[in-house]
C-alpha cells in the first residue's frame, strides 16, 4: 500500500516493468445525477427526496443545494469531450427518476428523457461506454409522500420506471445496474435520518432496504424481457469488517456489523435469503413480516454481474458493559439493532471524509464475494477519495488522491491475479460535485471544478490516470 504522506510521482509508470491488466479491462469513471446536473427545474422535472431535503433548514453544510451542482445539464457535450480527453472507455452515470417521470408514475416526460438520449449518443460518438444507473437516491417526492421505500408500492413504481428508461435507451446501453448502495437509501436516509428523506425509524430503515431489493428485483426482470442482451446488476456499498480485538465480544460487534452493512443485501440477492442470525439481531426491531412469500425469489433474479463500490474498512468493539447508549443515539443509528457496537478508529491515515485509507481492504472484500458469493463478474464499480484541493498557477496538484488510486488499483491487480473475475473499475469521482450532507464543502473528483465559473481543471490524478487507461497498467512496486 502507497503511503499518501510519500505519494509516487506522476510519472512513476514510467519506472519498472508494469502490472498489467486483462485485454478490454474496463476503465471509467462515475457520477450521480443529482450531484452534478443541476437544472433541478427545467424540462419537466419535479423535486426529489433530494431537493426537499437540501433546501429543508439545516439538513446540508451551508445550506448547500444541488440546484445548479455541476450544471453537467447544460454542460454536457464538452464534458463528455472531457472525458474522451483522458480516455476513459466507460462513463457510469445516473438517470434522475423525476426528470424522466415526473412525480414518479404515469407517462414517460419526453424531454428529460431526451437529455439522455443525448448524452447516450454523444458518449457512443466519442468512443465511450455509457454505463447506467437507474438509481442513485433520487426518489421523486411525490412517492416519499406516498410512504417512500417502506412502502411496499414504490417497489413495483421502480419496475415501470425501469421498463421507461429500457425502452428509451436500451437499444444502445450495454450495461445497467439497478441501485446504487440501497444500504446508504435505507439506513442513512431511514434510519440516522442524515440522508434524505431524513427519517429516523430502524424498523423504517429495514423495511426500506427489503422494498429497495424488492425493486431491485421486478426491474431486472422487466429490463430482462424489454432488453434479452443488456448485462445487468446491482451495486453494493461493502466493508471488511474487523475486531478491535481478540475477545469473543468483539468478534460478535463484527459479526452484527457486518450482518447490516453486507450481508443484509448480498444474502438475499445472491443466495435468495436473509441470514439467520442477522433476522435475529433484528428481532427488537421488526418481525420481518413485511416479507411476503415470493419476495426472495424476485430479489434473486439472476444477474449477470455485480458491482462493488469500496471506501475504507470498518474496525468494531463489542459495546461496554453497563453502558447503555444515549437514547438519541438510539433514535438516530444506521446500524438498528447494533446501536452499542463501538466503532473504532486506528490512526492510520484519512481521507478529508476521515475514512481510513485502507487498500488492502479492497482485495478482502473482492475476495470474499468471489469465494463466498457468485462466479459473476465483479465491477468496481466506486472508489475514491476526498481530498482538499487548491488551483495553484492554473494546476491543481493532488497527490494524496493519486496514491490512493495507485494503491487500490495494485489491490484490484491482486484480486485479479488471485483469481477474482474483476472486469472494470470506476474512480470516483470524474469531477468535484455535490456531496450530498456535505454539500460543496468535500471533493472527490479527479477534475477540479469552480463552482462560480464552471471551469473544469484535471488534477494530476487525472493526468495519471488517463496514462494508466492508455497503458492498461500500472508500473511495479519500487
């Protein structure tokens, strides 16, 4: 692993024999809609969980707001020259639900839909693979006011807006992936409430995260019948969960943990069932009553691949004894059920989100799914870091940011050669944006924007990365 306080240069590829990736290895970037779009009212588009939340009083860092984000919708033709300039092969980007259906249901609003029209064709023009989204947390309001996804309803509401978008594009998307982290719509958005919509119910949190894999599940077999070709998946947010220590407690805190954060979605979609003890861990909270028969059939559908989206490493301690906590803690957890298990922190180093950097990690998780899980391709589908950044004599230079890609493509290498069928990888992000809670005050891109002018400036980690796309490899450890 780099170490990001020594980062390599940007020239490193040029010491040492490479480490080469497989022929047609898919290289890309990724974005969210309502993190880069802007035109939150023009075409027909109505708001969404998002544009209620960001504009409801303190819900964002400075009352930040995706009204004008990156303005990509007007922006769009140059971007995507952006992104053939750095030879990206695949852009993964997201549809808004309310741009395209406004309110969520009945006809398809033709000219939110013809934005992406545009952008599927111009990214086919300049060589570019357009990788779909069909959610990225953007629930349009009218169906939150309906119940949201603990409500059995918007389910099925996804399927047709899934069949929308299929017959819209699908002639020309290759690849689609349902939902982007369905734990972060669940348990971030239902459960802390620090995401939209802002609810704070764990009973809320895990009905939202079935009805989610419900969705998930009537939309791959309606994109399955309109669209027989079309690679489809699903995108999950993981973690290696790790003891804090060699106590049988600990090992517990890990084991609860990781039930919520990845066995909660990979079980039921991979092996058609929630795991036993995770039911049980959850037996305070609900009932799992809103699980009617047929249900993990549908969220099992076959896929024809998966991607993981990774971060950091969560490390855990079983909870104190005696120590119960607070109950607004309780009231406010993403973790139901678990609200005392004690995060731990190892002082190693981190990104400005202050998530741990931790590469190793990468490979773990890959490993896992491949061992424990499916022979499906695997795609990373997210990986990045948020760095802080300054344009000095028209250059950003981010060298943290860089050798956190260069150490998580090396752990990507190594699942490879292990044996993981890993096909692609996605940096997130291509450009600075909205970043949800955190509104304009973090950046994840690889290309600098100022959000007064517009002005898009590649960082270094831009640069590098294109070479590595060029050359289908990185240069060999020193």
């Amino acid at each position: 692993m780099s170490n990001p306080a020594n980062p390599p240069a940007v020239g490193v590829l040029d010491q040492g024999p490479e480490l080469t990736f497989p022929p047609g290895f898919l290289w890309g970037a990724a974005t969210a809609a309502y993190q880069i779009e802007g035109a939150a009212t023009e075409g027909g588009r109505t708001p969404s969980i998002w544009d209620t939340f960001s504009h409801a009083e303190g819900r964002t860092v400075g009352g930040h707001t995706g009204d004008v984000a990156c303005d990509h919708y007007h922006r769009m033709p140059s971007d995507v020259r952006l992104m053939a300039d750095l030879g990206l092969r695949s852009y993964r980007f997201s549809v808004s639900w309310p741009r395209v259906q406004p309110g969520g249901a009945g006809p398809v609003n033709q000219e939110g839909m013809d934005f992406y029209r545009r952008l599927v064709d111009e990214l086919l023009a300049h060589g570019v693979e357009p990788w779909l989204t069909l959610y990225h947390w953007d629930l349009p309001q009218p169906l939150e006011d309906a119940g949201g996804w603990p409500a059995r309803d918007t389910a099925a509401r996804f399927a047709d807006y899934a069949q929308l978008v299929a017959d819209a594009v699908g002639d020309r998307v290759k690849y689609f992936t349902t939902l982007n982290e369905p734990w972060c719509s669940a348990f971030l958005g239902y459960g802390s409430g620090v995401h939209a919509p802002g609810r704070s119910d764990g009973a809320d949190a895990v009905r939202a995260g079935h009805h989610l894999m419900l969705g998930h599940g009537l939309a791959v077999q309606a994109l399955r019948t309109a669209r027989p070709a079309a690679q489809l998946g699903i995108t999950v947010n993981l973690y290696p969960v790790t003891p804090a220590g060699d106590s049988p407690q600990d090992a517990d805190a890990a084991r609860r943990i990781d039930g919520l954060a990845n066995r909660f979605f990979l079980d039921p979609v991979l092996r058609g069932a929630y795991p036993a003890d995770l039911r049980a861990d959850l037996r305070a909270v609900t009932d799992f009553g809103h699980v009617r028969d047929g249900d993990l059939a549908v969220i099992s559908t076959p896929l024809d691949m998966v991607g993981v989206n990774y971060y950091s490493r969560h490390v855990v301690a079983a909870p104190v004894e005696g120590v119960e906590r607070e109950a607004y803690w309780r009231a406010q957890s993403c973790w139901p059920g678990s609200e005392d298990v004690r995060f731990v922190t190892r002082g190693v180093p981190v990104t400005d989100m202050d998530w741990e950097i931790d590469a190793p990690g990468l490979l773990e998780t890959l490993e896992r799914v491949h061992r424990d899980y499916t022979d499906l391709p695997l795609y990373i589908t997210e990986n990045g870091s948020a760095f802080v950044d300054a344009v000095a004599d028209g250059r950003v230079d981010d060298p943290d940011r860089l050798a956190y890609f260069d150490s998580h493509l090396r752990a990507a290498h190594a699942a490879i050669s292990a044996g993981v069928p890993l096909k692609g990888y996605f940096a997130w992000s291509l450009m600075d944006n909205f970043e949800w809670a955190w509104g304009y005050t973090k950046r994840f891109g690889m290309v600098y924007v100022d959000y007064d002018s517009q002005a898009r400036i590649p960082k270094s980690s831009a640069r590098w990365y294109a070479e590595v796309i060029r050359r289908n490899g990185l240069a060999a450890a020193q």
